[in-house]
C-alpha cells in the first residue's frame, strides 16, 4: 500500500478519505489514505513527519495552503499563480507542491455542471486563498471578462495584478472592484467568500445575475444553503462546491498515481451518502 492522507486544522469532517478510498477501489490503485490533524503551529513538523514514515504525498486543506506553499522545494506554474498548494507529493526527501483547486472547479463547471467557461462573463467574489487557487484555471478556459470583487479591494487588484499577463494572452478583459463597484451581468457568479461561515448575505447585489446564470458556492453542506438559496431566489442555477473538492481530488489522483479516477460516478455516489 502507498500511504496518503489530508492534513488539516480542523480536519475531523473532512471527505478526502472517503473520496480517495472510493477512487482506490474503481481502479485497484494500492491507495492507504488517512486524515492528519495538524498542530496550527506545527505544520512542517507535520509534513516532515509524514515524508520521514515513507507518505507519499498529501492533499492540503485550511488552514495550511499558504504555508505548504512557502514549504516546498518546488512548485507548479499554477501554484505559484495561486502562491497557495493544496496538493504535496514526495520524492526521497523532496517535496513538490501543486494546486488542482481551480481546475478541480473548472472541470466541475464545464463537465459536470456543463457550462463552457469559453466567452463567457464571470464574477469571482472574493481575493482570498479560494479565489487566488481559481482564478489561473478560469482565465485559461478564456472567458470574455472575469471581474474579482472583494470586500477588501485592494486584495482584489493584487489578485488581479498577478494574473494581468495570463488575462492578456488569453484576450480575457479582467477588472477588480468593490462589492458595489460591480456593474453589468454575469453568465457565472462563483463565490469565494468566506461570508456565509459567519451568517452574512450574500454580499452582492442579485441584479449581477444574468436570468439562469449559474451561481456556485464553493463551499457544500450548511455553510453552502444561504447562498444557493439567494441563487434560486432571483432565478439562477445555484451549484456547491461538492463537484469542485470531488473533481480537485482527481486531479491529485491522477497527478500521484498516473490513473483517472471515475470523478462524476464518485460525486453521485458522495452526493447520495451525505443525503442519507
Ligand atoms: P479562504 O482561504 O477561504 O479564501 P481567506 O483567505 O480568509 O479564506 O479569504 C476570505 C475571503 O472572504 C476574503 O475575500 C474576504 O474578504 P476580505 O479580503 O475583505 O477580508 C471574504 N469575506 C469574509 N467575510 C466576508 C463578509 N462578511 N462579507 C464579504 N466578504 C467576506
């Protein structure tokens, strides 16, 4: 067996092991994957730890992804756009970092939600580490024009900044604004706010939303509802983030064991399980 596990603070609810232990068994990859909490201040300990008892890589969840970022000996192109890892794999003593949090959303997006990103308009709410680990991946994708409010805009132009060059050659035009700097209508509304964690509305107005433009969350469960529910409200598709964290987690299977997991039967088989 090769060992994996997801390393966190707090980690407890957390469904990586059943999604992995789920892509294991379909296709009879040697897949051991645990769930490590870390320590808040001991996270590299905990990563040398793993690497030390012959881990061979680890996804990485809240609240370590910035720091897994400054720990690696080397980085992915996207990671280093995000400046955020949610993915470690280990060579010998080496430890390389990566981030499928943004393809892991655009893969939701345009194969399971079946939205073509391509020409589109999209509003990224929010410049944390959720919407720097998106932003990358969608501009690929060359939507028309992507514009990134935040609360705190400065955080935005920053985020916007550091991905100008991408924007450019993708022929993406990219704006960062304040929540009520927002003007015109989007075919996507994506929401990386942490907003909803501590009870407040949605923080944009619902005229954003073109009539059935699809609007998703990237959180799942509880934390998800409010938003979903202003999203059906005012005539929108809402979506969580359940597709993004199952097809975030293939990636990093694929990535580690050279196999693609079946990641749309997996999402239907997690969405049943949490119905129970
Ligand atoms: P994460 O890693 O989950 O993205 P984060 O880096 O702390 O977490 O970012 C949280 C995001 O949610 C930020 O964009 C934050 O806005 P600020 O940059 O202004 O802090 C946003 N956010 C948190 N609470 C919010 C609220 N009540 N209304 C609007 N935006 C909020």
């Amino acid at each position: 067996m090769d060992h994996y596990c997801v390393m966190g603070n707090p980690v407890e609810h957390s469904k990586s092991p059943w999604i992995h232990a789920r892509f294991a068994a379909l296709t009879g990859e040697p897949v051991a994957y645990g769930k490590r909490l870390i320590p808040l201040d001991g996270f590299a300990t905990g990563v040398r730890e793993f690497v030390a008892e012959g881990g061979k890589g680890c996804n990485i969840t809240v609240p370590f992804k910035f720091q897994a970022a400054s720990l690696v000996s080397r980085r992915s192109a996207r990671a280093a756009l995000a400046d955020a890892c949610n993915i470690l794999s280990f060579e010998g003593e080496t430890i390389i970092g990566d981030n499928t949090d943004g393809i892991g959303f655009v893969m939701d997006i345009e194969r399971n939600a079946e939205v073509l990103l391509a020409g589109r308009d999209l509003l990224l709410l929010g410049a944390g580490g959720a919407a720097a680990g998106v932003l990358g991946p969608i501009l690929e994708r060359r939507p028309r024009r992507v514009v990134v409010a935040n609360r705190t805009v400065a955080k935005a132009k920053a985020l916007v900044e550091r991905h100008a060059m991408l924007a450019q050659v993708g022929g993406v035009e990219l704006q960062a604004v304040a929540l009520d700097g927002v003007t015109g209508q989007f075919d996507v509304v994506a929401n990386a706010t942490a907003s909803s964690l501590s009870g407040s509305d949605v923080p944009v107005d619902a005229r954003v939303l073109t009539p059935g433009a699809l609007a998703c969350d990237m959180m799942y469960g509880p934390a998800a509802a409010g938003f979903l529910k202003w999203a059906r409200e005012h005539g929108a598709v809402g979506r969580d983030g359940l597709g993004m964290l199952v097809e975030q987690a293939a990636e990093a299977f694929a990535l580690w064991r050279g196999v693609r997991p079946p990641s749309a039967q997996v999402l239907g088989e997690l969405r049943a399980e949490m119905a129970k």
